[in-house]
C-alpha cells in the first residue's frame, strides 16, 4: 500500500523590507526551496508562504530619507525582493506583506482573543527619546559605549565586540543614530503578552520534538526561571497597525510578523482571514517554520504562545540553521564580501550557490562558511566534473554517431544501476531530515561509479567495432544521468529541467527513479552548467567594495574597535621555525558528548600514518561538514594525553572561540601529509 501523502505548510522567516536580500538570507531560502521542492518530488502536497515583514521606525525613518511615503518604500522593496528570490529559483505559492488587510484582520483577532483569556498585561516603560525627532527610539537606534568593555559606538541592546547584552539605559554616553542628539528617558504605557502563562504547554512543545535536541537543550535553559513578558507594542510615530481603542499605541511588528504567515495563507486561498483559520486547524496539516538560530525565542515561545492563546495549534517543527560566514569571516563590505542577491547573479550561476549551499547544510544550527576556493573546486569537480558528466559526455556520442536513438542497457551497467535505484530510500531520508550535505555526498559517490564504468567500457571506440554493444553503454549512461538528475532536481532544478530536455523525457518525479527510459530519440545536446572562474569571483568582489568608515548611517554599525590582548611571551625564530605544519585529510570525525568544546579527528596524513586528534572545535562545525576536508595540523606536537583520549597535533583554526572558531583554508590542491610553509 502506498505511503499517504503528506500535507505540509512551510515558511521561511520574513524579511525585512529596508534593504537588498543577501547571500546570507539566500541560505535559509534556499535550504527551505530545497525541501519543498523535495516533498513535492514525493507527491505530497506543500503550500509555501513567505512575505516581507513591512513595518516599524527602521522602515519609517529609511522611507523618509528617500522622500517617499512608507507604502511606496515598502512596495518597491516587495517587488526587489520578488525579483532577487526568483534569480535563485526560490518559487514560492505566495509572496506577501505584513502590511495587508488579511493581516490587519487576523492581528486584530488574535489581540482580542488573548486579551479575553487574560494573557495580556500593561505597565509604565521607561524607553530612550529622541528630542529631536519626536520619536521613542528602538534599541538598534540607540549607539553608546558599551557597559561591559568601554568599546565605543555599539548598538542599543548589544556590543558586537564583546557580545554582552544589556539594556539601552545601560550604555555609557548614549546617542541617537538618527539625529545624532543625546536621548531623554521617558516613561511610556506599553502592553505585554504574559509568557508564563504557557510555561506548561510550551515546555511540552520543547520536549515533544518542536525543535531538533541541541536546540531543545538550549531552550530548557530558559525556563530555568520566569518567562518573561514579551513587549508587543509601540509609540506613535510609528509605521504599522494602531492597537483597538487605544491612542497613539501600534502592535510591534514581532507580533504582525509571524501572523504574516496566516495571512498569506489567507492570500493565496483567495478568501479571507477566517479561511486562513480553518485551513490552519486542518487535523491533517504540518506546520514547518525554517528560521535562523538568531529569531528561535520568538518562534519556540512568543509565537506557540500567540497560537495557543488565539485557540490555535502550534507550529509541527522549527527548521533551524546558523549564519553564514565568507572565506571564515563575517561578511565585510571593505573585502567586498558582503553579497547582495542581485550582485552575485550579474557575475556567478545562481544554479552554483544553490550546489554549494547543499553541500554545507544539514539539520545543525551551526554556522556554515562559503569558502570561495572550496566553492571552485567543488562546483567545477562535482557538479561540472561527475555530476553533469555523464550527459554531456554520453548524450553528443549517441547524436552525432548512433542517430540520437537510445536502446536497451548493456548487462554489465545493471549492477550500477541496482545501486543507484537502491540508494533511494536513504537519500529520501536525508532530504526529509534537511541533511542536504549527506545528499550531495551520496549522490556523488554514485556518480563516481558510473563515471568508472563508462571510462572502462569507453564507448567512444567501442561504437567503431560494435555499435549495438556502444548504444547500450551510453544508453546506460544516460539512465544513470536521469537518475541523477532526480535526486538532485531540488536542489539545481535549472540544470534537471535542460537533462529532460535533452533526454526528451516528461518532467520527472520520485517515483520515476524505479522506472526506466524507454527506447527513443533523444534532443540535440545543449549545455548544462559552465566551470567556475576564479576572475568573474574577483571581479564580483572588486566591484563590491566599498570604503570602511568610522563613522554608521543610522542602523548600520561603524567598524568597532578591538579590546587590547596582553602579548605572549616572546619567542625565537628557533623556536618559531621547529613547528612544522602538514596538510591532513579528515577521514573520520565524531563530537565527544561528555564536553562542550571537543571533537575526536582522525586525520590522514600522507607518509605520516594517520593521526587522532581531540580539537577544541565542536561548536564551530559538524562531524558531517568536517569530514572529507583539508586542514593544517601541527604534526610534530608531542602526544598530550587528556580525559578523552591521547591527542597526537594540533588542528590550526583562528577565532575568539566557541563558534567563532574558523579552520584555517587549505588548497584544494593540497596532498595529504604536504609540508605548508
């Protein structure tokens, strides 16, 4: 009997409508088109929602720098926004707003129903103002020196040098960013939604599988005592929706952006907001919210707790993933790394970041680095190298030599075959847990194989002695490329839609992986994909520049200044030149549970042997994205026995620690067991 299909609801985080999408927002995008597409693939029924999140003081004060009316902004925006998602292939069923009559109905609602059960409270809040500009000022529009480390210009609510949080009144000489005017304390009327009225029912949501473990125990931590209120409400001027029967007070856009979510459900029903709610109590439906780690208080709390109080049923799962980092560092306008959407499609194939982003993502929260040399080698050795391989070498020889028409597969691929039709269950696994990494590793490994199989039977001068026995290995070859291209249709969906084509076969779907090609002709070959150019990355960098300044535009932080380290001991060129540094090869590697920080490595090293080492490096990355990878140990450290283990070198990695810690790059190029000066 077959498996019943699926009804599933997904979203991604709503964007804010005051700037550009990045690169770094196309990680979540992508990742979550990767595993509708995917459910898709499988037949079950997915809806997809996303919108821009449309309202606050960011948005009113951008709009009236730029002269215009905060609906015009908004709208512009909407419409950049739409166009950068589609470049990257990102489709949603409805793309939205929060400014939006459905939303307006729907925010309305759920106040009323959680201010009829009690769960919403008010009391005087004494916030920063603008005597300037008449406005309360959000935190991040707040810049002072920081309480905990004197450093100078940071944000309101924390400091980005030393990662403290703290209250705006608590900074040391605070300043407006928008005017530039020292701010006034005034006390104002705020309203409250009284979290600890769900502390039972949301710590059965933690527990009951709403988040991945490592995320749970995280959220545990927090109910270690009181919940506290959440602020859902704001002073006029203020861009947004006014709350019911109060005078100058607007909802906070945190609460109007998660129920942006219903209203685009609502949208794209094409009814009202009461349709939204009927669909959304279906018995049958799942509800799948991909985040960044960053928001998972307002997803794992604040928003159940708004659905619960408004009669509602909470999310299924939070999908969450960490930030993205450039060649191991935060995104930098000065090194031209800080990428907007637009800026990477006029130079790059979008079809490549999709690749490379799957390649690196699994269901951890941990941050994922785009390495550009490791973007080369593995667009321009995987996807170009073995991935697309197969067709285009396959489908010219059976055009040009055997009038295009395929035939019956030659006995000896069938084994191949079975393996690639038999990989299928595990890599539907991987798909469903958002192990894309594992995918991509899978799918690899069986091109390898057909790969090596075609190379033996070299069916470009077999076809010259037997042409029957040549149409049967490329007929092969291309069973092998359709199969492949199934598997990796959600994640490069441009480049599956060109092998159908080619092939001259009807889109296919999952279930099509067990069936088979019949004998027919095929289309012309047309080209799939291009190899990366290590000159069109550069020039995107270049042209992406920009001078570093001291001075911040309101909301963008001035480059920070670095607390002084004491220096180490002085040292001797001797004693500099005995470290000897090798590239090693990570064959294995497994988190030790029992601590925070370490990883157990295993390390080939060329002519060295092989080496196990215990890195402090747990935080930083996954044992999946580790293995497989080039790193730089110190191999002549001598063996440190410790609790876990005897560690025989040193991983070399950069970073204040935890999961700021980078390993250092390492060419690809590299052999294990290379000496690296």
């Amino acid at each position: 009997m077959a498996a019943a299909k699926r009804n599933i609801l997904v979203t991604s985080a709503l964007p804010y409508a005051n700037g550009a999408i990045h690169i770094g927002h196309l990680v979540e995008y992508i990742q979550t088109d990767i595993w509708v597409r995917f459910q898709r693939l499988m037949g079950n029924r997915v809806v997809y929602l996303c919108g821009d999140d449309a309202h606050g003081t960011p948005i009113m004060l951008r709009a009236r720098s730029e002269g215009v009316a905060p609906e015009q902004f908004i709208a512009r925006m909407n419409q950049e926004h739409r166009e950068d998602f589609a470049r990257f292939g990102v489709q949603f069923d409805c793309y939205y707003s929060t400014h939006s009559p459905e939303n307006e109905a729907l925010c309305y609602m759920f106040y009323e129903r959680l201010k009829a059960g009690g769960h919403i409270v008010h009391r005087d809040v004494e916030q920063f103002f603008d005597p300037v500009e008449n406005i309360f000022l959000p935190d991040r529009f707040i810049r002072g020196q920081c309480p905990n480390c004197k450093s100078p210009d940071q944000y309101g609510d924390s400091c980005e040098v030393c990662g403290k949080h703290y209250s705006p009144t608590d900074l040391i000489n605070p300043k407006s960013a928008v005017s530039g005017a020292a701010p006034e304390r005034r006390s104002s009327r705020h309203f409250f939604l009284h979290l600890e009225d769900f502390r039972d029912q949301l710590l059965a949501l933690i527990r009951g599988g709403l988040v991945d473990a490592a995320v749970a125990n995280k959220l545990e931590e927090w109910f270690g005592k009181e919940l506290k209120d959440w602020d859902i409400s704001r002073d006029a001027p203020f861009f947004g929706f006014p709350i019911p029967s109060e005078q100058n007070k607007y909802f906070y856009n945190w609460l109007d952006a998660p129920i942006g979510y219903l209203a685009a459900l609502a949208k794209n029903l094409g009814g009202e907001a009461a349709d939204a709610e009927e669909y959304w109590k279906l018995d049958d439906l799942e509800v799948y919210h991909f985040i960044g780690k960053d928001i998972i208080y307002f997803h794992a709390l604040f928003w159940p707790a708004m659905l619960m109080g408004a009669g509602l049923k909470p999310p299924t799962k939070l999908c969450v993933h960490g930030h993205l980092t450039i060649n191991g560092e935060k995104m930098s306008k000065s090194r031209g790394t800080f990428i907007n959407a637009a800026q990477y499609a006029r130079h790059l194939d979008t079809q490549w970041l999709r690749y490379y982003f799957a390649t690196r993502l699994s269901a951890s929260p941990a941050d994922i680095d785009l390495s550009f040399e490791d973007f080369c080698n593995r667009v321009n050795s995987e996807l170009v190298g073995k991935l697309a391989n197969l067709i285009s070498r396959a489908a010219p020889i059976l055009t040009r030599l055997l009038e295009g028409r395929t035939g019956i597969v030659t006995a000896d691929a069938l084994p191949v075959l079975n393996e690639f039709r038999n990989a299928e269950s595990q890599i539907a696994m991987d798909y469903d847990q958002r192990n894309f990494a594992a995918v991509t590793r899978r799918i690899c490994a069986l091109a390898d194989k057909a790969n090596k199989f075609v190379e033996e039977q070299a069916p470009w001068s077999l076809v010259k002695t037997d042409e029957e026995a040549a149409r049967g290995v490329l007929t092969a070859a291309l069973e092998c490329g359709r199969i492949l291209m199934i598997y990796l249709k959600p994640i490069i969906p441009e480049m599956a839609a060109r092998v159908e084509k080619c092939l001259n076969i009807r889109p296919q779907s999952w279930r099509d992986i067990q069936n088979s090609m019949e004998s027919h002709v095929i289309n012309p070959f047309e080209h799939l994909t291009g190899r990366v150019e290590e000159r069109k990355i550069q020039a995107m960098l270049e042209e992406n520049k920009t001078e570093t300044t001291t001075a911040a535009a309101p909301g963008i932080p001035a480059t920070p200044a670095v607390p002084e380290e004491p220096l180490a001991p002085e040292c001797s060129i001797e004693q500099f030149s005995a470290v000897d540094l090798r590239v090693g090869r990570v064959i294995h590697a497994e988190a030790i549970e029992a601590t925070d920080k370490l990883m157990k490595v295993e390390i080939d090293a060329g002519p060295l042997g092989k080496r196990t080492v215990l890195a402090g490096i747990k935080k930083a990355c996954t044992p999946e994205e580790l293995t497989g990878r080039l790193v730089i140990f110190c191999a002549n450290l001598a063996p440190r026995k410790m609790k876990f283990g005897t560690s025989e070198g040193m991983i070399l990695a950069s970073g204040p620690g935890g999961k700021d810690v980078f390993l250092l790059s390492v060419d690809q190029r590299a052999t294990p067991g290379q000496r690296v000066h």
